[in-house]
C-alpha cells in the first residue's frame, strides 16, 4: 500500500480499508435499513426541493415505527417519564396522582433521585422486581426471579448480547444459530459480525409460517456436518411473516431444544399484538413450566421483550429486558460482568419499561384513559391486519397469509420470468428489483424478501401494518395497481 | 458432559457453561464495576437491613456519576427534555420561551414528532448539524462534516463500535490497540472482547502522567514482534490520570501516528473538565488541522464526546457522539450499515446531546441561570481537585500528582511488605486488599490500581473528586487516616 507521492516522499495510505477492515463487519447486512431506505431518504429529499414526482410523499412501510406513522404515545406513560426528567413538575396539579406515585418511585430507585445517573448495570432493581411481578401475573403465576432479569438498550441488545456470549469453537466446532427463514435480519446480522454459523430452518409459508419440528430437524442434523448448533432462535408472533404459534407448536420446540442440547432464545416482543381469532400468545417460559420439572429445570431459554412494539410503539426510548431462565450460575457472573462494560441501558428506557410492566390499576386514576388508549391502538391493527390481508388476496399473484399477530405482512408475489431476466441484467435480485420500481413509481418503501430470506425461487416484501386505516387503505391499493401493472409490463 | 440420570436415561449437562462460553468474554475484566463494587452493594444491603458497622453509609467514589453524588440537574436541559417526553407542556407558560423553542425544533425533526419514534441511525439530522457547529465554534471555525458525525449510547459505544470495524487478522498480523497504561478499562475490556491484542504504553507518573513519544515507540516497536498495531488511543483529559495535554504533546503524537501508520482515537468526553492554571484543552481535530494539509487531509482520526461528564454529569441518558476524520470512503459506508443494525442511538439521550452543543445563547432567557448552574458546577469541581491534591500529599506513602482535569484523582500509595505478602497470602492483589480493608472500615469505594494498569510494583487507587465538598473532605481525611493505620498495621 506504500507509494511516494510528487515529492517522491513515501506516501501511505489508509490505514483503514475496506481490505484492512474486519472482515465479519464486510457480511453484515440490515436489509430493514438497507439500500432501499437510503434512496426513499434521497427522494424525500428531492421532494422537499421540489423534484416532480408521481407522488407526494414517501411512505415508509419498511420499519415498526408506530410513532412515525402517526400512532400517538400513551398520555399516561409520557406524563410519568416528564415528571422523571424534570422532578418540578410532581407540583403541578395536571398530573394525576397514579402518575406521580410511578416517577416518585422511579426517581427514589435512581442514584440521587436523577435519572441522569447510572442505574445498576443490569437495570434499577425495583424495575427488576416490577418485570418479575409482570411475567408471574401473564403466565399464571409461574415464578420469576428478579435477578434472571437483565435490562436492555431494546431488545436487540440484549439478543446480540447473549448470541455473543455463547459463539466459541473454530471450523466444525464453530456455534452454530438456528434461526428462521424468513428471520428479522438482526440474527443473521450479529451471526455474521460474531463469526458465528447460521443455521437456517424454513417456516411453511403453506401452513401460515408454522414452524414444523421435522423442519427443525433436518436443518440441524445437515448442520452439524460443519459446524456446532447449539442455540435455536424462534421469534414470536413471527417477524416478519406475523404467525402466532400454537401451544402445542412451542411444546414441541421445547422438546427438540431439550433432546438436541439446544439453548432457546425467544423473541417474544410483539407479544400484545395478535389479532387473529382463535390465536393466543403463549410464552416460552409459561409452557416450558408447564411441562413439569424434566423440562423446567434443565433446558436453557432466554426470552426477550421490548417498548418499541405492542400497543407502546416507543421505539426511540430503547427499552427492553431478557429473562434467562436455567443458566449456569458461574457463566450468568460472566454475563453480568458483561454488560458492566457498558455501565447500564438508558434510564428513561428503563423508566419506560417499568411503566409498562406496572401500568394503571382498575382503582388508579389514569386507568380509564390508559385502557382506552391502549385498545385503540390494539383494535385498529388488528382491523389493519384483516384489511391487508383482504385486499392482497384479491390481487392476482399475490397471495398473503393472514397477519395473525406482530406488525407485517410477508406476502407471496409472482414475478414474470422477464421481470426476473431484467432484474439479474441490472445486478439486482428480483424483489429488490421490484421494491426500488413500487419506490420511484409509487414513493411507497418496502423491504424486499430477500432481506429476511425466502425459499429459493420465491419472492415476497414486507410491509408493516402501521400507516393509519385511510392511508393504508390507499397504500394497499397503490401496491395492488402497481402489481397488476408490473406484471403486465413484463408479460 | 452426557451423563445418565437415576432412571438411567442419558442426562445432558447444560449447553452453555465457563467451557463452553466465548473464550474472549472470560478475559473481559472491567474493574469499575468490579469485585469491590459488588462487595460495597452488598454492605449496603446489610446497613439497610439493620447490620452495625463502623459506618452509616457507603461511599461511592469508584464512578464517574455525577448525579448519584448529589450534583443537581441542570434545568435547562431537563425542561426542554420533559416537553420532548410530554408536549402538552408546551403550552405551559412556566417554561422559558428558549426551552419551548429547542423542545418544538427537536420534536420537529422526530418521525411523527414524538421522541418515541426511531431515529436515523447516524442519528437524528438536525442534531448532527448542530453537533458540526459545536465542533467549528469549539475549534475556531475548522470544518465539520455533520455526515462524518455519529451519534451513539454514550461515547462507550462509538468507542466500541470503531474498535470492532477495525479488528482483523490472525497471529502476527492480528490488529494491536495502544492503550495508555494507567487506562479506562472500556479499552481492555473491549480489546479482550474483540480478540484484539493489547499494546500498552506507560504514562509518565513523575511528570503528572504525561505522555512520552519516545514509550510509545518503544511499545510500537515490541509489538510489532508479535501483532500488528493500527489504532492509537489517548484520552484526553485522563481517565483515570487527570491530566491534561499539552498542544505540543498532542502534536507529536499526531505526527507519530502519521509516520507509523496509525489510526487515532481520541477519547474527549472531559473537555469542560479542565481545573489546572495554565493547563487547556486541544481537540486533537484542531491540532490535526492547524498542522497543514499534509496532516489534516490523511491523518485518519475518530473523536468522542458524551453527555455523561462535564458539567452535565447526566450518565444515564447515554448521549454521545463521534466525528470521523479522513476514513475511507467506503469504511464509512460499513460504518453506516454496521450501526443501522441497532437501528438507533436512544433519542432522549440525542435530545440532550443537542442541548449540550447548542445551549442557550446571551440574548436567551434561560443564559443567565443556565450560565449560573454551569459554572457552579464546575467551579466546585475546581476547588474538589485542589483539594484532593492537597490533602493527600500531606499523608506519609501517598503522592498524588496534580487533578489537572477529568473527574479522578489517581495517588499512589506506599504499601508495607508484609501488607502485600499477607495480600499475596489472601490470594489479593495488594491494591484490591488495601481498597477492601477500607471499605470494610470506611465505608469507602474506590478502584484498586490494578485494574486501570499501573507500573509493576507500584500501586494506586482511582477515586472520583465528585462527592460535595463538605464531604469530600471528610472523605479524603478518612483515606488518609486509614492509610495510616494500614501502614502501621503492616510495619
């Protein structure tokens, strides 16, 4: 890399390239925040300085950003965080008691009574204990152990962070991560900036993205020809294909977990949002309790939740927890030590969580308003989900399961073999190329399949169901047109 | 690790355990929330619990958290974050027209106007803007890019994030880091984590822990015999050393990274931290450009910067930022992607970062008490850093260097043989043996030497001069009258 420059003095050059650089990093992809984002925030821009486009606006429907689509934060859990950053503010007679009772306490369990101060770097123990209250109320009772509970900088932290501390081994001793296929890419992104191995397990997009124990199977016995699986990852409700799983489902994963030495790591943060009858959220901690001691004592879980979804959508806030359930006392000191380093997730994310775990009580003042808040929030997206579906039903080839639950849907679209010819002509993979066209056409922003993964030969996108009814509405039918028009065009 | 249990059926041991761990994660040690930390949580729990000790209170002297230490909130800065956690205060007339002003301009550049919204992931646009201006007024009119500024959880994870895109390489070639020893442990901690190799370079204790091109030569050249060192790290005011550089020091290192090959990363969350006469802060952005282009267009550096310490001291927001100068291109790209995975810095702590490089101006109503409470609080810390000085080097066997800047005073102690011989019995470092008896007897926390480094043989311990000054003293009197008992003890 040495030349001399015109002086003929020897000139370097950076020290830091893309061939000096860690070669992990160089495999990470987000496809959530990929090449598509960055163009619609190109042409947001153009649009503010005037660029004539076939539309207005750009509407983002790649990301779970419920503030952003206009959805409004919950009065109570933003006059509770106010009071926390600015203590004055307990004088004043617009709050209600209930809400001061929450930043009183919040503040008490801060060092000097500032959340500006550090917290304990696993989180404030009195939000420690509220999380465990929380988990023991929602799965009937089964125990929950403040010290299991770590808080987090959202729930991506603490998933990246357990994914580390379990990678070690080289070659055929390397950890292998099963994780669906389509997955939220933020596991195979930290898979790929940990070097560790992914091990992909498909969904049967057939049976409504059910995951088969038989599927898990095969795609663990093909793994450890080349490498060492050792954690299985499950997201539910599903991201972003918006499948609930059954009780029966999560039993039979916890069997495999236990008969192929697995540790589980459930991604449980959309854990409110499901919508489809006859569906219920199942926690994995509740039904591994439930199948008695042989299970809840041994098999390893660690289960993930977070504010950025549900009926809160705080996503800015960055706050989540992880419980861990059955570790190893000596590598849980390990863990703690770990994210000591870090010195602890933000305290207003905390205060946050903490409001969530404990919101208003039916005698408490703000609890009418909470609960009606909190219902409309939970009972237009279950009417967004069922409209999604209906509407790209209707559409000839695109076919879309129902969103039973999360925040997305994942459906199915038929690309004429031209569209695909000419996709591969530009350098891009099909969907992508049919997203960035829906992009210039339509100002409407998705994510293609590919970004999640998808069987060989099929292609989908992911929307999320957040725009408001009436926009969404609109946005359906736009996409719907343009479908009908892309797939003439390339016939 | 099969076994069989009693019904003799194949028994597993657990997945993850210390063996099966990541290996890296076991070598993590971060002393600042170490073993006395942990032990000093504990005496609490037992004062609480009614315990008798020759103490009412522990002492927390072992972190850099400014609030927990009693040190009050600036107004400012929390009016204008509780408008941006609950805009209905807005309309409420108790807050100065600036505060509402910066709460509606924050909230404006929001998706959906609400805090709780992601951000972009370099963070939020009109911040960084404000962050470039902050950094061209603070170095007399050099440029700043706002798209070479990222916003982060606290300067931590910037620090973490740019040492983690440049680990590569096996063996010899691996990537070697530049850490000054005595050094915060986020450096090693993040360098074991990281596989990297640790390059150590020994600040100068007898002229006030200066820094000496000729050690870091010394250090490069032995490390070149088995890694491959390619970041330099200061920090600058010292943590845990206090002091401060020199324009000319700083100078020389640039030039030395230069003709070595070497990419900076300066470590500035102390810059208000400055008490000494005569002593002033230089970023290293000035100085690198004040050298001419033949430096400032290739020297590549990374600086950071936090709300956690000057005189906002507010460590649980995790606001931070950094500014790249002169990476390549296409690194930088990397850069971008590789932060979009965790979607976005938390936003309050954005808010507050705004706040902090755009505060409120002379012809603002909020200048003058702003101003006011500012100045305060770094005046009190002045005077904590004279005294600090000056009562420890009255003690027989402790010598401490002048706290030039930063928050810590970092004296060195004289330990008798035989309190290091029965420290060796205890399985103790010295350092860690002497800061335990104290605590035990005091009530005091400090941070033995050893876990910031220090010269074989010698010992010290870190402790921050934030506590008020009343009991500062009380404090530093303790110290002294302990190490004089310890000594006595062990003659």
């Amino acid at each position: 890399m040495s030349q001399t420059d015109v002086t003929g003095a020897p000139r370097r050059g950076k020290v830091l390239t893309l061939d000096t650089m860690n070669p992990n990093i160089k495999q990470v992809e987000y496809a959530v925040r990929g090449a598509i984002v960055q163009r619609a925030v190109k042409i947001e821009k153009e649009l503010r300085e005037g660029a004539k486009k076939p539309f207005t606006e750009v509407i983002k429907a790649n990301i779970g950003d419920a503030h952003a689509m206009g959805q409004k934060p919950i009065t109570f859990l933003r006059q509770v965080l106010a009071m926390c950053a600015y203590p004055e503010l307990l004088k004043d007679d617009a709050f209600p008691k209930d809400a001061k009772q929450r930043a009183q306490r919040i503040l008490e369990a801060c060092g000097g009574h500032s959340i500006g101060a550090y917290s304990a770097s696993q989180g404030i123990e009195c939000i420690r204990q509220d999380v465990s209250r929380f988990i023991e109320k929602r799965d009937g009772g089964i125990p929950s152990n403040p010290d299991n509970i770590f808080l987090s900088t959202g729930a991506s932290d603490a998933i990246v962070t357990l994914l580390k501390l379990m990678v070690s081994g080289e070659g055929r001793t390397r950890t292998g991560v099963m994780i669906s296929i389509p997955q939220y890419p933020l596991y195979s992104a930290a898979i790929a900036d940990l070097g560790a191995v992914q091990v992909s397990y498909y969904l049967d997009e057939d049976k409504c993205w059910s995951l088969d124990v038989a599927e898990l199977r095969r795609a663990l016995r093909a793994a450890r020809e080349h490498c060492h699986p050792r954690v299985l990852c499950i997201i539910n409700p599903g991201n972003p294909t918006g499948q609930v799983q059954s009780r029966q489902c999560i039993e039979d994963v916890i069997r495999f977990a236990k008969e192929e030495g697995l540790f589980l790591m459930a991604d449980e943060v959309y854990q409110d949002n499901v919508y489809a009858e006859g569906c219920k959220f199942h926690s994995f901690k509740k039904v591994l309790f439930e199948m008695g001691p042989e299970y809840s004592s041994t098999v390893e879980l660690a289960s993930f939740h977070s504010t950025s979804k549900c009926y809160m959508g705080e996503c800015g806030f960055r706050g989540g927890y992880m419980e861990i359930v059955n570790m190893d006392p000596a590598v849980k000191a390990q863990l703690v030590k770990l994210v000591s380093v870090r010195l602890c997730p933000p305290v207003p994310g905390q205060a946050l969580l903490d409001l969530v775990v404990n919101p208003p009580q039916p005698d408490e003042p703000s609890y009418s308003s909470f609960m009606k808040e909190r219902t409309a929030v939970l009972d237009a997206l279950a009417k967004k989900a069922r409209m999604t579906e209906q509407i790209f039903n209707k559409v000839p080839g695109i076919t879309c399961n129902p969103v039973q639950g999360a925040m997305y849907t994942f459906p199915r679209i038929t690309l004429p073999p031209k569209a695909i010819d000419k996709a591969k002509e530009e350098g891009q993979v099909p969907d992508m190329f049919y997203c960035m066209r829906l992009l210039e056409e339509e100002g409407i922003c998705l994510v293609p399949g590919s970004g999640f993964g998808q069987r060989e030969g099929t292609f989908h996108f992911r929307m999320t169901i957040l725009p408001p009814a009436e926009k969404l509405e609109i946005v359906l039918h736009k996409i719907s047109a343009f479908h009908q028009r892309f797939t003439k065009e390339f016939s």
